[in-house]
C-alpha cells in the first residue's frame, strides 16, 4: 500500500516515509495573525504555536509567510522575509530540532530561509515558477515539495494525467539542476485552480500518482473543498479534514498538512493500525 521512501535532509537524519503516516503543522505568519501587539509579540505567538503542534506530535513545521495563496494579493520578497525569517531564527534559538519547511516559491526566500535552519523547500509552484528554485534547493540539498498548480490547465483534458505530467516537469528541472529524484515529494495541490468535483477526484484517484515512484504529499486542511461541501467555516472543518486525510493515507499518501495536528495524528494513527496491525504486532 504504502511506498518506503529516505529523504535526505541537510544536517538533520532523513525523513522517513512509508506506512508511518507523517504530520506537517501549518505555522501561518502573516501580520493579522493572533497578535496586534507588534513585531516581538507576533514571533512569540508563532513561537508558541510551533511548541504546541510539537506538543501535539508535528513531524515537520511547514513556514509561510502567506504570499502563496491563491487569490492572495501578491507579498514583496522584503515583506515575506521581515515575516519568516525571524520566525526561523527563533524556532532555532529555541532548540527545535524538528525539521522546518519553507512555504515559498520565491528563490531569494527560500534560500534565505535554509541557511537559517529550514531543510525543505514547499514550492506551490512545483519548481516551474521560477529556474532559481531548483538551484536553490540542489546548493543546499534540501528536500523539495513540488506542488501541482497549474493556472493555464486545459479544462478539457484529463486532470491525473494533467497532474501526474506537470509532476513529471518538476521532476525534471529537478534533476537538470542537480537536485536528486530522492529528495522530492509531490503534491496533487488540492484547491489550486481546481474544481470541487476535480479535488475530490484527485483525493479518490490520489493512488495513480503514485506511479510516479515519490511520495506523496496531501494538503487539504480546512479548505474549500470541505467547506463548499458541509457549508461551514474553515475553523468548523476538522471533521471533514480528518475524513479527506484518512482516505489520503489509504489511497497512498505519506504526510499530511494540518492545521489541527492531534486530531488528525490519532486518526492516522488508527487508520495505519487498519493497514498495518497495531504497533505491538508491526515490530
Ligand atoms: C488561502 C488559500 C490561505 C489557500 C491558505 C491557502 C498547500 C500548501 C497551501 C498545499 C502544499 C492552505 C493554502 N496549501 N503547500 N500551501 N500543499 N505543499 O490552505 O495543499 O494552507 S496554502
């Protein structure tokens, strides 16, 4: 069911990815969030936050600095830099040892991002936004996360085999710039200019992408796709989000983005004993 995949991280012990479901804990910095208290007062909530979802069992802190969105007004490099970057530096002051992740597609932060401690690079545009990326994560060897968003997607075609090649792309400008195939993960980008039928599609057919021989990233926490659905707000989709996850885990996938780190690590954790026997039984 489950691909086993080593992922080398820089100066860290690589990720290991297989039947062991693995949590990624959504640290948003944006300035709106949790704090008007200013710049000393929003790194130590972001702090706190990052404490808690490793309290709660967070395999790796996904960083951003929310110029990703979509619909988003686009952040300036400078003004997504001032947002993460001391962020960074405190979960490294701080001692956390848990590898961080950088939610960028701009090169110039994710480069900046690394050489203060962060070991993967979370790409929503799959290395194809700009040829600086791949560079970036081969100087380093980082991890990479290539995310499929495809804003000029022929409605008309197939969506996994639109996926699965624009997958295939970023694998290549990988390897073209001397990042190994070993150090990626992919990720179907649920949400990103697609269509509620074609998310859940990809969720049921997620099993596909695993031809191409990487593991596999889902990222649905909270998200419209829920939402539309049960007609509720994002902060009432925990229920939903579980559901999307577990049915990822089944269907092949190897970590989980969330923002509810707990809730969606003990029902992973129950749908892995499913699979795979309760741990007493695994060895
Ligand atoms: C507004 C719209 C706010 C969308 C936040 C979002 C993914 C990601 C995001 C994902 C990977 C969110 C998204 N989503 N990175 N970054 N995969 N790899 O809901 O699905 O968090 S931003």
């Amino acid at each position: 069911m489950h691909s086993n995949h080593t992922i080398a991280l820089p100066n860290r012990p690589p990720l290991l990815l297989g039947p062991t479901p693995l949590v990624m804990g959504i640290l948003n910095v944006t300035p709106d969030s949790f704090s008007d208290g200013g710049q000393h007062d929003r790194v130590a909530s972001a702090l706190a936050h990052a404490r808690q979802m490793l309290a709660e069992g967070a395999d790796i802190i996904d960083i951003g600095g929310e110029s990703t969105r979509p619909g988003a007004a686009p952040v300036g490099v400078q003004e997504e830099l001032d947002r993460v970057m001391p962020v960074i530096d405190a979960l490294v002051a701080d001692g956390i040892t848990t590898p961080i992740s950088i939610d960028t597609y701009k090169p110039l932060v994710a480069d900046q991002a690394v050489q203060a401690g962060a070991s993967i690079i979370n790409d929503v545009h799959g290395l194809q936004g700009a040829p600086e990326m791949a560079e970036v994560a081969a100087l380093h060897g980082t991890a990479v996360i290539a995310m499929h968003w495809d804003k000029a997607r022929d409605p008309a075609a197939p969506l996994l085999g639109a996926v699965a090649d624009y997958l295939r792309r970023s694998v290549a400008m990988a390897e073209r710039a001397g990042l190994a195939r070993d150090r990626l993960i992919v990720d179907p980008g649920f949400g990103f200019a697609k269509s509620l039928t074609e998310n859940y599609a990809l969720l049921d057919r997620l099993d596909e992408l695993a031809a191409l021989g990487l593991p596999l990233l889902v990222g649905t926490s909270r998200k419209s796709m829920i939402g539309k659905l049960l007609g509720n707000q994002p902060e009432e989709r925990l229920a939903g989000t579980i559901a999307t996850n577990v049915l990822g885990y089944l269907r092949g996938g190897h970590i989980f983005r969330v923002h509810d780190v707990r809730a969606n690590r003990d029902a992973l954790r129950v749908a892995q004993a499913t699979l795979y026997g309760p741990p007493e039984n695994r060895g």
